[in-house]
C-alpha cells in the first residue's frame, strides 16, 4: 500500500461551467485536508486551482503551490497559502510539484491538465517512479479517454500493466482510497530487473 502525506492536484485555472466538477472540486479539498494530507498544486487563484487551495486553506491544511513567475499575472499567483514556490519555468514547476508530491489526482481539466497527466503516467511507465495516479472522471468528463485508452490497449499499442497505471474514481473518497490501496506497477518491477 502506498504511504501517502501529500498529494499533487493537476485541474482547470477556469472554473468551467459544470457544477457536478465544481462539487467535486470543493469535496475533493474537503478530503484532502480532514485527512491530513498535503495539498500541491498550480500556485494560482483562479479556477478550479483557486477553489481547491482556498478549501484546503480553510479547514486548516496545509498548501503547497508551484508557480512560474511569468504566470503570475495570469493565473494570479496565491499569496495565502502555506507555501508559494516560485519557478523559471513550467518544466521546473512540473518537476518540483512531483518532487512534493506522494500521488497524483487529475480533476477535469483542458491541455494542461491532460499534459500534466500524461508524463506523470509516462514517467511511472518508464519506471522513474511508482506512485500513485488518479483519474477523478466527474460527470463521465473523462470517459473518451477512458474509451481511447482501452483502444490503445486492444491495438497492441500499450501494455495492459501500463494502463493499470492510470486509476479511477468517479469521487473522491473512492479515488483516495485507490490511491492508498495502490501497489508499485509490474512496468517499475520490469524496469527494476533491467538495471539489475
């Protein structure tokens, strides 16, 4: 099982126009915090980002935020949390957010959050890490790639292990729960052999 003390949120600096994902958003902070855990995240104030930290924030836990200097007008960087760690770029934003994090949850997001899901799913397919990853579909947001990546699977074209990487929730006491349940992928056992 997974000994998890923090966990990276990956999700919109919009707030979008679904409140079932606003919901889930809110409930996911609620979570997070009345279970001691360590919230990571974007660094910013706005969207669903802003929403999260100021949940978190509010019944007392503890954030952690990672923001590129040049994003901070945009996403207005969060003066109010725990933590706000300031960074030259989005890759050393992604770097240090992983390097804070115990696990991974992607809310419904656009490109970014997409892209921050896929290479934290890569690097755990490549063995550089075995922590856990969720994948919070709120509202069957996620059910396309849900769909694509049985697909890929059927085609030949990934590994059945490497897609047990990604797991699901529907809300976020489940999702929690597949986090802590977690073991390390037979892809990091494989790569593991390799280097021996």
């Amino acid at each position: 099982m997974a000994e998890i003390r923090s966990v990276c949120v990956y999700c919109a600096s919009s707030p979008g126009n679904n409140p079932k994902v606003t919901t889930a958003a809110r409930a996911l902070a609620e979570h997070i915090a009345d279970a001691g855990l360590e919230l990571v995240y974007g660094g910013g104030t706005v969207g669903l980002m802003g929403l999260i930290a100021d949940t978190v924030m509010a019944r007392n836990g503890t954030v952690r935020g990672v923001i590129p200097t040049q994003l901070f007008p945009r996403e207005i960087a969060h003066r109010g949390l725990t933590q706000l760690i300031e960074v030259s770029s989005m890759h050393e934003r992604k770097t240090k957010m992983f390097d804070l994090a115990d696990a991974f949850i992607a809310l419904p997001g656009g490109f970014g959050t997409l892209e921050e899901l896929a290479e934290v799913t890569t690097w755990a397919q490549l063995g550089i890490h075995s922590k856990p990853i969720g994948l919070l579909n709120v509202d069957g947001y996620y059910d396309g790639l849900v769909q694509w990546l049985g697909r890929a699977v059927g085609d030949g074209l990934l590994r059945a292990d490497n897609r047990s990487l990604l797991l699901e929730a529907t809300d976020p006491v489940t999702m929690l729960e597949r986090l802590r349940a977690y073991e390390p992928s037979a892809a990091k056992q494989w790569l593991d052999l390799e280097q021996s």
